[in-house]
C-alpha cells in the first residue's frame, strides 16, 4: 500500500486545519508598489504595474535607492518542468499571466521620494524559439553591496540563468554575478563555468571578502556546489567571463554529494563561513558545514567542517557531523521533511529556517513517495558559537514524532517554508511560503494522475481561502513568536514572503506573487506590531467573537474568545458557528475544527461533518454544539480510528459509546467523556516526559436508508491517514523519552 508511507502533510491538514481567518493588513504597513494597498487583491500588480514579476526575489540599499531584483513569470516557467504531472491548461480564469516579455528586470525606488522606475532590463537571447521574448537572466535573485578597502562601495548582483526554448527542445542558461556602481554602470564580471539550470542564490560577506555560490557540473550530470571568493571582485574582473581564473575558488569535498547538490545560502559567523546545502539525494534533508582558510590569502588552506549532514561522509572522526541530515526530521518512509534552510544572525546567534524541498523534487522528477514524503510545515532551529543547536518552533522539549508535526509551521502545515527573515531594530521578522495559495490555483480541476498526490491536493484545498497567503511572524527575544497576519497582508495571492531590506529605522518587505505581480511594503520600526490575539485554542478573537450570542457560544457569561477551554468556530459549510466545551479537567483545547468531506461510512451520513481538537489532559468532558441544528435525534457519533488506541489492526469505523445528545438553551449538542488512551483517542498513552495528549475526529452520523457506492479513494485516504499516523506515534515514543 504505497500510500501509507507518503507523508504525515496530509494527517496535519485533514485533522488540523487552521480556522477561518478574517484578513487585514496590519496597522503601519504600507504598501509602496503596484495599484493602490486598498482592494488589491486579484488586480494586476507588479512593480509599475507589470504582472508578470512575479517575485520580490532580492532587496538591497544602495546610494539613496532601494533595489529589487525580480524573475520573470516563474509559475509559467515551472510548468514547462512539470507537464508529466500537471495539465498547464489548468489555470484558467487569467489568475496566470500569459508569458510575454521573459527578461529579466531590477527595479529601484528613490528613498527620499518614493519614486519607481526600471532600472536593468536584462539582456535577450537571440536563440529562444516559439515567439517568446527570452533574456538570458530570469531574474535576479540575491544582492549585496560589499566595499572593499579603499575603494567606493558597489553592489554585486547574482542573477539566474533562463531557460531557453529552442528548436527541439531547451538549452539551459548561465548564472552571472552583476557588478554595479554608485554612477549606474553595471558590470558582468562572473559567469558560471558551464551551463546549468541553476542560480547565485548564495552570497555573503566574510572578513573582509565577498563570497558568491553556484553549482559548476554539465547538464545531466550531478551539479556539484562550488564557491568563488574576492576582496575586489569588480578591481580582480579580467574582461573574460566563465575562465573565473582572477577569482579564490573552494572546492566542496567530492564524496559529499555524488546525486549533486545546491548552496541555498552562506553566513559569517564565529570566524567562520557556513554554508547551507539542499541534497539532491532522494531522501536526505537539508546540510550545514563551516568552513575557514588554515592557510594564509597566499597559498589558502580552505578546511570543511561538517556539523549537519551525514556522518560517515568522511572517515576522520572530527570531520563527522554533529547533527544528522534535515536535523532528523526523517519520515517512516526516510524522506526528509527538512530539505532546505536558510540562516540570519539575531541576538548573537543564528537562526535557521527550514524549507520542505517539495518543488524541488517534483521538478526534477522525483517518485511520488519521495515528493510527498518531504511536505510539512517549516521549522525553526538556531546554534551558538559552539555549534549547538536548538530547535524553536517546535519546541525542543516536544521531540520529535507527530506533536511536532503539528505543530510545525507554527501550526500550519502548508508553511512550507520560513522562506526569508528581516530585522527591525531589535525585533526579528520571519516570513513563510505557503503553497496552499498555488495548490487553490486549480481547485478541483488540479489531476496528476497520481492518485496520492491527487487526494493531497484536495486536502490542502480544504483550507479555507482567507488562510491563504504568506505568515509573517515575530520575536524581540527568540524564544516567543508572535503571529502579525496568515493571510499575505490581505492577499490569498501573495503566497510568499520573499525579500527584507532595512534603511534608516524602516523596513521593507518584498512578497512573491506570481499571479497577480509582486508588491513592496514598508513598515517603521518605531511602531509597535500588535500580535494577532489568541486565547491558546487557535482560534483568532475576531472569530470567535462572531460566535452566537455576541461571542458567547456557550452562553456562560464570558466571551469565548478569553477561554482556553471554549472554543467557537465556523461550520464545515461556513452557514453557523460550532461551540466545543471542555470542563474543568481539562482547561484548554487546541486547533478545533469543522471538517466538511469525509471517506463514505457505508450505512451513515454525517450532515454536520466531522469536529475535531487535540486535548493535552488525560481526561476530559466535552459537550460540542451545533448552533442553527434543532435536534439530533436518532443520531451516534461515529468516528474512524482504531478501537484499541495505537493499535493498527483495529482500525475501523465504530460508534462512539456513551454520547448524550440533547438540546439545551443554547441548541443541540453531543457530550461525552474522553480519556487518554482509551477508546476515542487516536494515539494511546503517551510516554513521559511528553504530556498526555487525546485526539479526536469525530462526528454525529445517521443512519441512511439506501447504501451508497464506497468512496474507494476517500476510505483508502482516511485508513492510510490513521495508519501512518499510528506507526509514525508509535515507532517515535523512544525518540521522546530522550
């Protein structure tokens, strides 16, 4: 049953989806670019109006201007890659601009006046086929300006190379470092050594030299990650691209990565240079290794020190890592929901978030296990100057295995990645990739023809469309995150948080959007960001405010949006509120919801969908009402799990023991006892130091008079689900002891 051990995504989605969010953008956020920040939504936008820039890819200060770096309709290049697995034809409705004039562009905006204008159109490619427009750069994606000594500072550009269609097939682009200067000349100093479908992703100022990453391997071969240094890169150019000859070079160690790899980013820290690398190995999670000169500028001595990634790469015992790939975020079926990462120093240490290299992989082809074996939401770690490494979000203290899951993306599991961190005076910023956005893109018309990836798809599109959107979180101390907005600043289209940049006590942040056009907001960092409000379910206030009887959905006297252990929340069809209660044992639930499509129970129907929460307490009375529903009469709660908590031979679909169903002044409802580990809770008993936790999907059922047709697929989703879920619990427990 190849299904079972695809990934545990699609149990955090079906079984904790985060409640319906009403959006707005946040108080002393601008926007700057593109059509007016009121009501933009689904306009064309871009910065000057031009849609098809579809990311805010790279931002820099420079001489009075803010750069951005943006790529060219990057979803209607993906396709090209992905046509095995998706029809383009699929998106309809123009949320997708037709491909038009593919060079690359850097746009600058006049800090003083606030003024855009194009500033770089890059160069076109005389040998694109098919009528497109085709530049040589797809877009520009990272920015640094480095001064070297004695000299005036410039900014060094690292571009992406396009991908060009011939006659006959495609021909892959070369990747260039940009040199440009205060007086507006640009210089392309850098070319990759050969061609390659790759970018300059990486590149970060080290003791006084600037440092630039790219791969250096022919097409269809493994790329091999290399890195080229300079204290002049502009002053060493010697007029001849792709010899690179005037440049240091730092070999990667050959026996690191024999399917190839990418360098995602570089930092300076601690007197060394760590570099981050995304492994092409079917399934292996993200790496990190420091690395510094033993030697001197003359004759250099570069030495790698491996602190995340395998650890028997190489036989001397202080060349083995710390810590192993992905920082152990293995699947049952060995895929690594760590593929990626990307680092920011803040408070004296580093922070690094994580990426699921799901796109990644389906580009290049990957099996269908190995591509769902790699979703779930991003995480957050950082390491101190003696490389030791805590993760943050989730807790270290939770460990590893399904709490963490859950909790992961800050509890959203198409978070996929903390994509780009920003810093605002003493308040770090870190913003998410979520692709609920591009999964909704199709709705029900996505088909893959694989029919795990197909059910996948449906589950993320359960989301409710105002979840959709980048998140966009922060701290003052690293330890506490606090939620700003989850809905992309009002934008479901605005999936990405891409690009920070920060001048003179204002930040500016930089969105992907490659449907509508990317946008620019500034933000001063004198003002204060107020944090969303939660009461610990979940469930933002403004929701459960809308609750019957003015927020009060139990009709207690207290607004439920102040009670941890009260929580009210749309239906699974969006027409009244759900109220679910626990008593006093236990004084907090967690991620409620409504689910509105479940696999066919034969003989039953479920009119008020499933209701589902997570419960840390070893026992707990819950009543669950259904507000604008007279009765329930002749009704059980039916759930589908297994009938001896973790044991997987058990699985089934049985009728709920012991519910009293009756109809109070506040509407009907179902009440019942759960306990930890007995019947009604998914996991069994959990082991110390984890705290008790009961999960429970359920609803009140039916019986129907005809039997219908078995959702064959429905049924194999919801068995598979409860499956992975219980080996997944199960095998982890020890990991939890520790």
């Amino acid at each position: 049953m190849k299904f079972i051990v695809s990934t545990l995504m699609a149990i955090i989605v079906t079984l904790f989806p985060t409640p319906h969010v009403d959006a707005e953008v946040p108080p002393c956020w601008t926007k700057i670019s593109g059509v007016d920040a009121g009501g933009h939504e689904g306009q064309t936008d871009g910065i000057l109006n031009d849609r098809e820039n579809s990311y805010a890819w790279s931002q820099e200060i420079f001489d009075g201007y803010l750069y951005v770096g943006t790529n060219r309709n990057i979803l209607g290049t993906m396709l090209g890659f992905v046509e095995d697995f998706l029809d383009p034809n699929l998106f309809v409705g123009g949320h997708v601009p037709d491909p038009t004039d593919q060079r690359g562009r850097i746009y600058r905006m006049n800090l003083n006046t606030e003024n855009w204008e194009l500033f770089y159109l890059g160069p076109e490619d005389p040998q694109a086929a098919g009528g497109l427009i085709m530049g040589q750069d797809m877009g520009y994606r990272s920015m640094k300006t480095f001064k070297a000594d004695g000299k005036d500072p410039v900014m060094y550009v690292g571009t992406a190379g396009s991908v060009i269609p011939i006659d006959g097939g495609f021909k892959p682009g070369q990747c260039a470092l940009l040199a440009i200067e205060a007086d507006g000349t640009i210089t392309r100093i850098f070319a990759q050594p050969t061609p390659s479908f790759d970018s300059i992703r990486g590149l970060a100022e080290h003791n006084g030299t600037l440092f630039w990453a790219t791969s250096e391997t022919l097409l269809l071969q493994p790329d091999q990650p290399g890195i080229w240094y300079s204290r002049d890169p502009l002053e060493d150019f010697d007029g001849v691209l792709t010899e690179n000859s005037e440049y240091g070079h730092i070999d990667v160690p050959d026996n690191w990565f024999p399917d190839g790899a990418e360098i995602t980013d570089m930092i300076s820290y601690n007197d060394f240079l760590y570099v981050f690398f995304v492994n092409y190995r079917t399934r292996n999670g993200f790496w990190c290794a420091k690395v510094k000169n033993q030697g001197n500028e003359d004759n250099p001595d570069w030495v790698w020190d491996i602190i995340v990634g395998e650890d028997d790469t190489n036989p001397e015992p202080d060349d083995t890592a710390k810590y192993p790939p992905g920082m152990d975020r293995f699947r049952d079926n060995g895929a690594n929901a760590n593929g990626g990462a990307t680092p920011v120093l803040f408070d004296n240490k580093v922070y690094v978030g994580t990426a699921s290299d799901f796109i990644l992989r389906l580009t290049r082809g990957h099996e269908p296990d190995d591509i769902l074996g790699t979703l779930g939401g991003g995480q957050l770690f950082r390491f101190d100057e003696n490389d030791d490494w805590e993760r943050v979000m989730p807790p270290d203290s939770v460990g590893n295995g399904i709490v963490a899951e859950l909790m992961s993306g800050w509890f959203n599991p198409a978070n996929l990645y903390i994509w780009r961190f920003g810093s605002c005076g003493d308040r770090l910023y870190a913003g998410t990739f979520d692709i609920g956005s591009l999964f909704a893109l199709g709705e029900d018309r996505i088909q893959t023809g694989i029919p795990e990836l197909d059910l996948l798809l449906q589950i993320i599109n359960r989301r409710h469309k105002s979840l959709r959107g980048f998140d966009l979180y922060f701290t003052d101390d690293g330890d506490n995150w606090f939620p700003l907005r989850l809905n992309g600043f009002d934008d479901h289209w605005n999936y990405g948080s891409r690009s920070f940049a920060t001048y003179n006590g204002t930040l500016f942040l930089g969105t992907a959007n490659p449907f509508y056009g990317c946008q620019i907001w500034k933000h001063p960092c004198e003002c204060t960001d107020q944090p969303m409000q939660f009461d610990k379910d979940l469930v933002p206030k403004e929701i459960e405010d809308k609750a019957p009887n003015q927020g009060d959905g139990n009709k207690d006297g207290i607004k439920d949006s102040i009670q941890p252990h009260v929580a009210s929340f749309p239906s699974y069809n969006g027409t009244d509120y759900i109220t679910v209660v626990c008593d006093s044992e236990c004084e907090q639930i967690i991620s409620p919801y409504s689910f509105f499509e479940t696999p066919d129970d034969p003989d039953y129907e479920f009119p008020y969908g499933i209701v589902g929460f997570i419960l840390p307490c070893t026992q707990g009375e819950i009543t669950i009402y259904f507000h604008g529903v007279h009765t329930l009469n002749n009704f059980v709660f039916r759930k589908y799990g297994p009938t001896t908590p973790g044991d997987l031979q058990t699985i089934q679909w049985y009728t709920l023991p012991n519910v009293v169903f009756g109809k109070d002044e506040v509407g009907a409802y179902a009440r019942f006892t759960l306990i930890n580990g007995q019947l009604g809770d998914i996991t069994g008993v959990e082991s110390i130091p984890i705290p008790p936790i009961i999960i429970d999907p359920g609803g009140p059922a039916r019986k129907i008079s005809t039997i219908p047709a078995i959702n064959t697929w429905g049924l194999l989703l919801l068995s598979g689900l409860l499956f992975i879920f219980c080996l997944f619990f199960l095998k982890r427990k020890k990991a939890w002891q520790g």
